[in-house]
C-alpha cells in the first residue's frame, strides 16, 4: 500500500488540502492522546486516533541497533577533557539525557505510526512542535533514529514528498502489498516481523526450524507460547497467517524424529522482495553493512544480476 501519490500535501501553513481538518490540530490532539497514554499504565488510545501507540522501550530493546542512543551522534559532555569526579556526573548527565531522547524517540515513532493509519503526511514543523519542542537541535538526531527504528520493528519507510515545507509520509517498504493490518487485535504493521523472519531463513541456508525461529525470536522478546503486547500470537502469525499470504511455506522437515516443522520463503515473498533487500534490512538489525555477511552477500550479489539479464 504505498502512499506517496495518495498522501495530501502541506502546505505552507501546516494546513492540510483537500478540506482535511488542519494538520497541527490534528498533531497537537495525537501529541496529547499519544503522551497520556505512554504515561498511563494501561495504554488505551482514544477512539477517533484509531490505533493504540505501543513503540514503547520494550519492543525497541529487542533489536540491537535500536536500543540506545550510543550510535546517533549525541554529543559527549566531556569529550575526553573531565577529571574523575566531573566524568561521573557527566556521564550522569549524559545518561539522562539520553534517556529523555529515547522517549522522544518512542514518542515520535507512535506519531508517525497514527499518521500510517490515515494516509497523511506529517511537516517537520509539527513533529518540532509536539514532539522535539525544545529539543529541536536535536532533531535531526532524533528523526533518523525514528526512521531507523519504523524500517527495522514495522518494515515502515519515511519519505520527504514536499521539498519546499519538509513535509513526510510513511509507506510499506518498496515492493511489498501486504503489512499484516488485518491480522490480530491491534492494527500495527508487521511487514518488519515478516522481514525479519524471511532474513532469518536466509541466513539459515534458506529453511529454518521452527525451534531454530523461536530461539532468534526469543532475542527480541517474542516468544512462541506467549501473546505479544503488540503483535498478539507470533505462532499464529508466523505458521497460519504469513502461511496464508504465500510468504512463507511451513512443511514437516526431512528425516524429523520426533517430527518437526520448518519454515521457507514462500512465491510471494521471492516475487515482492530479493535475497539483497532482506540482507540489507538484517545488517540494519544489527547496526552493520551487507558485506559482513560475505556468503550471503555474495549469493544475494549473483541474484541481483541474474535478474538483471532477466
């Protein structure tokens, strides 16, 4: 469902076109309904939101390369330069800091995820005002960490459609028609759980046990026999409902005793992404390139130019 045709423009003055309700009210009511609701202990998005935020510490602590702030260029106190004493404090101050751009982050992840839902774009303007606010120097920071995270837990792609007024919409990521919406209790993509499953079947030499599944899954806090806070029932996810879609192929392994399932890359997902997309979304797991996956590189390397000649 890519949106970057369908989303409305913004313009100059936050407005939306095509007799929407102004964007910055709109972004000032999800800013407000989003910030109760992190702080509340039983989240419950109000109804005319139409989704609950949930890109919360836990689900972003599961995957490495967007668990801290270590990596996005938030600059050192110290800088080398403190004595032992001023050190610990600045590390204090530098940790809280930190802290508080996480939250941000989370924040702006949940703006972004209700702007998903309606088919809007969102101005840099607004995300300054109701959720940087008087962190704007931070923002570039605090934006390419959001973006990272959208691509990595939901397979979402932020993309600039207006130059002049810097202005956002979210999309599934390039070549893919599907981003799970309709399965399970709550309306959260999982386009980046189906990606993360296809790159771990890759790296697996292309099938993959159900166990084996389960034990890299465990890493990120989805676990086979227990609903997820966001994505409900993984199991049901992965061996009926991706299953369904003709994204996986779940089949009883060869010579299994006791028997045992495994997983492989069903024809829709060989027909909407390439072994190079899936790589490159699993080096962004892990907060590194392609090429530290030199087989898998290379192989995914000699797919790419054998459908090039094709």
């Amino acid at each position: 469902m890519p949106h970057d045709k369908e989303h409305p423009q913004c313009s100059h003055d936050g407005d939306l076109q095509h007799g929407h309700e102004p964007q910055g009210q709109e972004a000032a009511q999800v800013s407000q309904a989003v910030e109760e609701t992190l702080s509340s202990p039983n989240p419950v998005m109000p109804s005319n939101m139409q989704v609950v935020p949930v890109a919360t510490g836990p689900i972003i602590a599961g995957f490495p390369h967007c668990a801290s702030f270590s990596s996005t260029g938030v600059p050192s106190p110290c800088e080398g330069q403190c004595d032992d004493s001023s050190s610990s404090k600045e590390e204090a101050n530098r940790s809280a800091l930190e802290a508080l751009l996480d939250k941000k982050v989370s924040f702006l992840m949940n703006i972004l995820l209700v702007y998903y839902h309606r088919k809007e774009s969102i101005s840099k303007a607004d995300m300054v005002k109701f959720v940087i606010r008087e962190h704007e120097a931070l923002y570039s920071s605090i934006f390419r960490k959001t973006c990272r995270c959208l691509e990595v837990i939901f397979g979402l792609e932020v993309k600039e459609v207006d130059a002049t007024n810097h202005c956002y919409a979210i999309s599934m990521k390039e070549g893919f028609t599907y981003d799970g919406m309709q399965c399970g209790e709550v309306g959260i993509p999982k386009t980046g759980l189906l990606m993360f499953v296809l790159g771990v079947i890759f790296m697996k030499g292309h099938r993959a046990t159900e166990e084996h599944i389960w034990e890299v899954m465990k890493q990120t806090g989805i676990c086979c026999h227990r609903k997820h806070f966001i994505f409900g029932d993984p199991k049901q996810l992965f061996t009926q409902e991706f299953v369904k879609e003709r994204y996986l192929v779940c089949q009883k392994g060869p010579d299994s005793d006791p028997e045992k399932y495994e997983l492989l890359w069903g024809p829709r997902a060989y027909a909407e992404t390439t072994k190079m997309k899936v790589l490159e979304f699993m080096a962004k797991v892990h907060g590194t390139d392609p090429p530290a996956f030199p087989s898998l590189y290379e192989e995914a390397q000699l797919e790419e130019q054998e459908r090039a000649h094709t």
